[in-house]
C-alpha cells in the first residue's frame, strides 16, 4: 500500500530563497507551457517538447530536468480538462524524480534549484524516520505558510486480511462522529464547539479589518482542519485497534451522496455541510488495510429505524433524536447504538460466499 508522508524542510535563509525562486520560476515556466498546450491543443508530451524545450531553458533558466518536468505537468493539468488553459501559482508544488532529487542520509536532501545543488537539512519524527527506507517513485516540493516540505511516496506493509469471527458495526454522525456497536460513543461535540467558536472569532477579526486582525486570521487559517483531522485519527485508530483486538470486521455505512439525498432545517445545514465523514471514513479505511482488518460498506437506509429484536421498520420507531423505541415489540435503546447493531448485522447477513475478501460493497436485505 502506497501513503504519502510529509518531511519537513529546514533551509537556511539562503536556501530558502533559492527554493523560493526555484519555485517561482518553474510555475512561470508550467504557465508558459500550458499557453502553448492550449494553443495546440494537444497534450502530446514529444511534440510539446520540440516545441517549448529549449525556448523555456533559455528564458526562465531552468535545468534539462526540471523543463521537463515542467513540460510533463503543463501537459497533465490540460488532459484533465481541455476546455480551459491551466493555470499555476507562483507558489505551486515542484515535482522533484530521481535525476533532481536525492536523499543524504536521515540527515539532508539534494536538490536542483536555480543556483544548482543544494543539500538542505531535514526534520522529522520517529513515525516519518522509521519510513524513509520505502520512499518510491518522486516527491513534491510544497510551501506551506512559509515552510517547506516534501511529500514523498512510501510503500505500507499490509498484513493478511483474517478470517472475522463476528463484525463491529459503526455508525457515524454529526453529534456524535461514530458509535459501534458495543455502544461506545466519539462525540463530535468538541470538533463543534472548536468550529464555532473560531468561526465567530474570525468573523470578529474580519469585521475590524486591522493590519493586526488580518495577521491573526492567518494565524487562525487551517486550524479548524487540522483539529478534526486529528480527531478522526483519532477515532479511527481506536475502532480499527478493537476490531483487531476482538478479530472482527467493520462495518460502515455508505454515505456517498448523503448531503443531496437528505433535508434539514436551515439552521442545521451548516453542521451537514461540513460534516467529514468521507475522511473518517478514509482513515478507517486505510488503517484497516494496513492491519489486515476486513471492511464491509451496507445500505444506510432505515438502519436508525429498524428494530434489531424483530425487525420492524417505522419512522415512528424513533420518537426523538437520540431515543429509539419499537413500537411492535417495546425494544428501547439510544438511537445511535441500534443503528451500529443494524449495520454490524446487515454486514453479517450480506457476508460474500468467497472468505478473505477485504473490501465489500453491500446492500440491505429485508431489514
């Protein structure tokens, strides 16, 4: 399995002004390109080459490599859509292969810039360093709030999918982000408050206006962010490690689609619109990849509305939000948790005949 690990960078002011420049120029030169690309309308790698090669070198004073590479993401960028020109910013990423690029050690990185070589030290942690023997294939220089980093390419040991012995199901929301089925709840009341309350902040700072507010606005860009991505890390190393630990499967619900398929109140759209369950969902599912954990998708549909004793489907099955009771048989619990136990028990009834499969994509069945 093949991740991307970020390696920070940690030039002096020199090298960090090559970079800079380096960065600049190599973007000029992909909008040059991309001009000539549209004009031709063509992304054929060879006769683009002929005819910018050597105009760019000349003009914006890159290496043989780094044209190249420039003349390879002009091309890219304009298959992915042919009906517009591309366009680069100044401060977009460097694609860096193996010919302009190579790794020092655990210590320092040799790259090509404008003024030629430069080795430029490294930081990084116990995760990124137990890693950087599986980098594959090439990196991309990136500037992120004025530090540079790497994104270079590792390839993951997976280990053998097992053979569950029973499935944990998990159902994920905007209350609480997930809750299996055993009952246990990751409340996404603290990501909530945090999105609140740095949002009335920001609105405050934007109101005023002040050379002052605007620097702490920057200071505030990405928070939000990079708190939930934390937080559903979080969550799903903690799902994963049970189900391994238990030798289950997991069960989620596929929600793709979800925000055109339902309607809320005004004051609740906000919440769905910057619900991430697509990235919790992520999380889970590459981790459980890596673990060997065998991941099961099912129909979400009336899975808060079913009654796991006897069956029966009624929306009034759920009187309020967090209280489930049947109205067949007496059946009461917190909604949450009967909709993990409906999903980790339609995952267990749509189970494929072939075992071992790790990814399946499943359907309700009479539920």
């Amino acid at each position: 399995m093949l991740q991307t690990l970020m390696v920070k960078l940690d030039p002096s002011p020199e090298q960090h002004k090559m970079l800079c420049e380096t960065m600049k120029r190599f973007n000029e030169a992909c909008n040059r390109i991309a001009e000539t690309v549209f004009a031709m309308h063509s992304a054929n790698k060879v006769e683009i080459h002929k005819t910018v090669y050597y105009p760019v070198r000349e003009h914006f004073g890159l290496s043989s490599q780094l044209t190249i590479r420039a003349i390879s993401m002009g091309c890219e960028a304009y298959k992915r859509d042919k009906s517009i020109k591309p366009e680069f910013h100044l401060d977009g990423a460097i694609v860096y292969d193996q010919r302009i690029l190579s790794w020092k050690g655990l210590e320092k990185v040799s790259l090509i810039t404008l003024q030629g070589r430069q080795a430029i030290p490294i930081r990084f942690g116990e995760y990124q360093k137990a890693r950087l023997d599986r980098i594959r294939g090439q990196a991309d220089l990136i500037l992120v709030n004025g530090i540079f980093y790497l994104c270079v390419v590792v390839e993951v040991d997976e280990e053998t999918p097992y053979d569950p012995k029973g499935t944990l199901g998990v159902d994920l929301g905007i209350k609480y982000l997930a809750v299996d089925s055993d009952g246990e709840v990751h409340s996404g009341e603290q990501i909530n408050q945090t999105r609140e309350r740095l949002d009335s902040l920001k609105a405050r700072l934007q109101s005023k206006g002040t050379k002052s507010a605007k620097r702490h606005l920057k200071k505030l860009s990405g928070r939000t962010a990079r708190f939930s991505r934390d937080v559903n890390h979080c969550i799903s190393k903690h799902i994963v490690t049970k189900a391994k630990d238990t030798l289950r499967s997991i069960s989620l619900e596929d929600l793709q689609g979800i925000r055109s398929r339902v309607t809320v109140m005004k004051a609740q759209r906000r919440r769905l619109h910057t619900w991430n369950f697509g990235l919790l969902r992520t999380f889970v599912e590459y981790k459980a990849k890596v673990a060997g954990v065998p991941l099961v998708f099912v129909d979400p549909r009336n899975t808060s509305r079913t009654c796991p004793s006897c069956g029966h489907v009624s929306k009034a099955n759920r009187p309020t939000r967090d209280e489930f009771r049947c109205e067949s048989c007496g059946f009461a619990g917190p909604a949450d948790h009967i909709a993990a136990m409906n999903i980790a028990f339609r995952a267990e009834v749509n189970q494929p005949i072939v075992a071992g499969k790790h990814l399946t994509s499943v359907t309700s069945s009479g539920l």
